[in-house]
C-alpha cells in the first residue's frame, strides 16, 4: 500500500509540473533585461505561443515577417547627438535565463509608451501583464529622477467596449484624451 501512495504521489507531482512549470519548490531568478527592439528567435517564439494560444492565431499568422514588422522595426530613429536612452526597446522578462515575457516599449522625451505584451501562456497563472505595468510604472518613476520631463506612462488606446483593453481602467489616477477635442480628462 506505501508502494502505491508514493507511485500515486509521483503522479500528481508529474501532472502539477506539466500544468505549471514553476511547480518544484525552489529559489528562481526573476530578471528584466531591457534591450533594443530586434529580432530574436526566442523573443519571437514566445510570441508565437502567446499569439496561437491566447489570441487564437492561426500558425501561418504569426510569420516571422509580420512580428518583425509589428514590433521589431520602429519609427524611432535616435539623432546622432541624442541620448541612447530614448527610442523603442524590448525588455526580457527572464525566469532563470529562459524568456517567459516580453514588453516592447517606446521611451520618448515626456512618457513610457507600452506598445505590447506578450508572455508564454505556460506563466499566465504569473499574472506577467499586471507585474509589466507595475515595473514600467517604476521605470517612469526611476527615470524622472534623471529626466525630469519624462513622467507619464502610456497605456495605448483605450476602447472601452473592447474586452481585451478593459484592464487599462484599473490603473489609477488616469486621464483619456478626448478623440474630438484632444484634451485630456481624469478617469
């Protein structure tokens, strides 16, 4: 009877590692490595999990070209006198050196713009997208100690009968820009 507890024991260990990857008990590294928007093969494949599993994309939809264009290549193009420190980047959201997360950025003179968020759906339970927002507020609030213009993080577009964005009224204090008049107002 011990022999078979420990066999059924087993089991349930290899079913709770299969459904959640951070199952065994033991101290991990959590890191955010922010570079240049590039491609990479590991970012990319990250987004093809996410893209198939969470958006339900079709596999011939998520081309390399398409990522590429969608958040690899920017408009920003730095001055040769500016500062490195503005343009558009990816940050790596790594647990023990393995990509688990993505946030593409543009960091512009006044604001964090947070282009897009993507995550391997195996670390969803992570709640990454929330941690994302929380971080790159920190980030602007880091950063204006150094630039002190640089104070606001942008959330994107906000369409409130759009499911998918309805999250972005969690935050708080915010404001929405007005599409008629282009003037901004608590929310």
């Amino acid at each position: 009877q011990l022999q078979q507890q420990q066999q059924q024991q087993q089991e349930e260990d290899e079913e709770k590692k299969e459904l959640n990857p951070l199952y065994e008990k033991r101290r991990r590294t959590f890191q955010v490595e922010q570079v240049p928007a590039a491609f990479s093969e590991a970012s990319y494949a990250v987004y093809r999990k996410y893209q198939m599993t969470v958006h339900k994309d079709k596999e011939e939809d998520c081309k390399r070209s398409g990522y590429t264009r969608f958040l690899c290549n920017s408009p920003l193009v730095p001055d040769d006198d500016s500062d490195a420190f503005f343009g558009s980047f990816h940050q790596l959201y790594k647990i023990d050196g393995e990509i688990v997360a993505v946030a593409v950025i543009d960091v512009l003179p006044k604001c964090l713009s947070s282009v897009y968020f993507f995550y391997d759906p195996a670390y969803e339970f992570l709640g990454l997208g929330k941690v994302s927002a929380l971080l790159e507020i920190d980030w602007v609030r880091r950063a204006s100690a150094t630039y002190p213009e640089l104070t606001y993080y942008y959330m994107g577009f906000y369409v409130h009968t759009c499911p998918k964005m309805r999250y972005k009224a969690q935050y708080a204090p915010s404001e929405l820009l007005c599409p008629r008049r282009f003037t901004w107002h608590p929310y």
